[in-house]
C-alpha cells in the first residue's frame, strides 16, 4: 500500500497548481450541490408524507395516539432511520397543510382490492402539484421549523423568510436572529421596506422597489452596548466597532467605505456619518445618525452629503447616491412632507432602537451612594430596635 503521507508534490507548474485549486474547488461545489439534493429530496418526502397523513384521516381514525403508533412502526420497520419521531411526523403534517395550496384534500374511501381486508383505507394521492413555491424544498428542514414556529398564520411572511434564508444562506441561528420575538413579531419582515422614501420621485423605475426593500425601519441596533446620555459619536463608533454586526443588519449587498467621511468644498471640510456601498444597485449610500427626534434641516444636510459623493466619489458606472437618515424617533407625516420638498437626491428616513443601555459612572456612583444610605438606615433601625427590645426585657 502506498504511504502517501510520504510524497511531496514536485509539480511547480503554475498550470498545474492552478488545476488542483479547480479540482478542490469543482469538489467542494459538487459536494454542496450534492448536499442540498439530499435536503431537497427528504423535503419532497416530508412533503409527501404529510399529504398522506392528511388525506388518509388516520388522526381522527385513531386517535391521540396515532403519531405514536405510526412513529413506532416506522422506526421497527427502519431502525436506524432519523426523522420517524412523533414531533417530526407532526412537523410534516404541518408543512404540507400550511403550504399546500389545495383547496379539497379529502380523498373518499375506496374499498381495498383485497376483499378478505374488511378496512376500507383512504389511498393517498400526490400533491406536489399544490406547492405553492418550490423554493420551500430548498432550504434545511431545520429552518422550517424554526418559520413554521414563528409564523404558523401567515404563509406570505413565511415564504418571506423561506427567500431571504436562500438569497443570504442564512444559517439557523441568523434565522433567528432575523425572524423576531419568539411570537415572530418585530423582524425583518416587519422592518424591511417600511422606511420613508422619495424614491419613487427621485430614481429609475426599476431601481425604486429594490431600493425601497434595502431600507428598514426600524433598524435593530441591540447588539450595541452604550451607556445612557450617549451621543452621536459613542453611537458612531459604537457601529464602527461592530460593522459585521451591522452590515448583517443593513442586509445584503452593503459594503463599508468608512466612518466620518471628509469632503472638502472649496477649503470647507464636512464629515458624513458613514459611507457605504450597495453591490447589487451599484450605488454610493450615505447614513446619517441623530440620537434624538427627526427635524426637517437633517434632510438638508444629508442631500449636501449624496451631492458631496456625487461629485468627489462616484465614478461612471455607479447610480446616484442613496442618503439615509437614522434618527431615534420621528413623526411621520412631519418626515413625509420634509421628503415631499426634496427631490434632488433619493433619501429615506427610518428610526432604530436599542434596549438595555449601561448607566454611566456617574450613575452607578450615584446608585451605590443610594443604597449605601439605604443600608445605614436599616442598621439603625436594627440599632433602635435592638436597645428598644432590651429596655423591655
């Protein structure tokens, strides 16, 4: 037997280098590919499953105790199978009901061939012609479990997160993360698309829709850990600080270009917030942060700063540049008329939140000023109630 432990590549050749980087990469691809065939076709499975489940009516016929029974034969019949557990067997049933598009699944009874067999069975029939969107067979089962939890009534904000987990390769816990509260309220779903724009106005129409989607409001910044009072520079570096956090945030398709941006005009020097770049509308996107209530003059001084990238940083091939403004909170129809008398530059408004912010030393000094009295105060009440209690003795 060779030891190949032994041999050493003495090929230098660049060409041939190259065609063994090819080999592992053609590999590498073959095997996801060959990964998420797998996936799909225990899906197909689990699909067909539970339209048999739910079109034979064993439930009703048997019992609470149905998805026991059926888990046990399964498992005696393929020891050594995973996916046979009640739970799961109820999970399927549960992706194709809430996905399936049917409108009549009953089957009727049909007597068996076999005539010494006195059950009549429900045959059950395929139903794959009733999804609504194949791409629910593409993503891992694990995945669904987690969008069938969180939106068991609405199969568009389903098929939403079903998108989004393809289009970003989301992993199950950045699924979560997306998704919202345990009730799946607050997410992405929720956020996206929900900012106040111009676009409508101010870009093309085939850019407005894609644009409109990459914008949230609000923006979910609870990865940030700030103390209270903070100011717009601690909440600036603060996201410097945790980019990768935030990019995930913004979504897909941005790329940092920098923090405190400075253009000078003339020989005046200006600093925007932060400066990205969106790969897919191939656009500049400038963000601007306030930590209080939205005020019309920010529109003003965000339109200077697109005009400022238009003019020192867009190249050719990049589209106008999108401004963003992140405030703490807005009224928003007073947001909406301040966008109504801009149409320069496509702009959108949105707010952002963050929970569980850090006191500050002083605060914390001051807390602990606090109970230091506090626990004096009930030393002596100790005290006085100590010698009160002796003098009665």
């Amino acid at each position: 037997m060779t030891n190949y432990n032994n041999i050493q590549s003495v090929i230098i050749d660049p060409d041939y280098q190259q065609w063994l980087y090819q080999l592992k990469t053609r590999y590498r691809q073959a095997q996801i590919k060959a990964a998420s065939r797998v996936n799909e076709e225990l899906l197909r499975y689990y699909w067909q499953l539970g339209s048999d489940i739910d079109s034979r009516g064993d439930e009703n016929r048997y019992g609470s105790k149905f998805y026991d029974v059926l888990s046990h034969d399964l498992m005696e019949m393929m020891p050594g199978v995973e996916g046979f557990t009640r739970k799961n067997l109820q999970n399927a049933t549960r992706f194709y009901r809430f996905y399936s598009v049917k409108e009549n699944r009953k089957q009727p009874v049909s007597k068996s061939q076999d005539e010494g067999n006195t059950l009549n069975w429900k045959q059950p029939v395929s139903n794959l012609e009733h999804i609504p969107d194949d791409s629910i067979f593409r993503i891992p089962w694990g995945h669904h479990i987690v969008i069938l939890g969180k939106c068991a009534n609405d199969r568009e904000k389903a098929l939403f997160y079903v998108h989004k987990t393809l289009e970003n390769q989301w992993s199950r816990a950045m699924l979560l993360n997306m998704i919202g509260d345990k009730e799946g309220n607050g997410g992405l779903y929720e956020a996206q698309g929900k900012a106040l724009t111009n676009f409508a106005e101010t870009l093309p129409k085939p850019d407005t829709d894609l644009a409109r989607d990459i914008l949230k409001d609000p923006y979910n910044l609870q990865f940030l850990h700030l103390y209270e009072n903070y100011q717009e520079q601690d909440l600036q570096l603060a996201l410097e600080q945790n980019i990768v956090q935030f990019l995930l945030e913004l979504g897909n398709g941005f790329a940092f270009v920098g923090r405190q941006k400075v253009f000078t005009v003339d020989g005046d020097e200006f600093k925007a917030d932060l400066l990205f770049y969106h790969l897919k509308l191939r656009r500049y996107v400038v963000v601007e942060l306030k930590v209080v209530k939205f005020q019309p003059e920010f529109i003003s001084k965000l339109n200077f700063y697109c005009s400022c990238v238009n003019h020192q940083i867009k190249g050719p091939e990049d589209g106008d540049t999108i401004g963003l403004l992140i405030c703490k909170e807005k009224n928003d129809v007073v947001a909406r008329w301040t966008l109504e008398g801009n149409q320069q530059q496509p702009l959108g408004i949105s707010t952002y939140r963050i929970s569980d912010l850090l006191p500050t030393d002083q605060q914390i000094s001051d807390r602990i000023h606090q109970l230091e009295l506090e626990l004096e105060r009930l030393r002596k009440l100790q005290q006085k109630t100590a010698i009160e209690e002796g003098t009665d003795n």
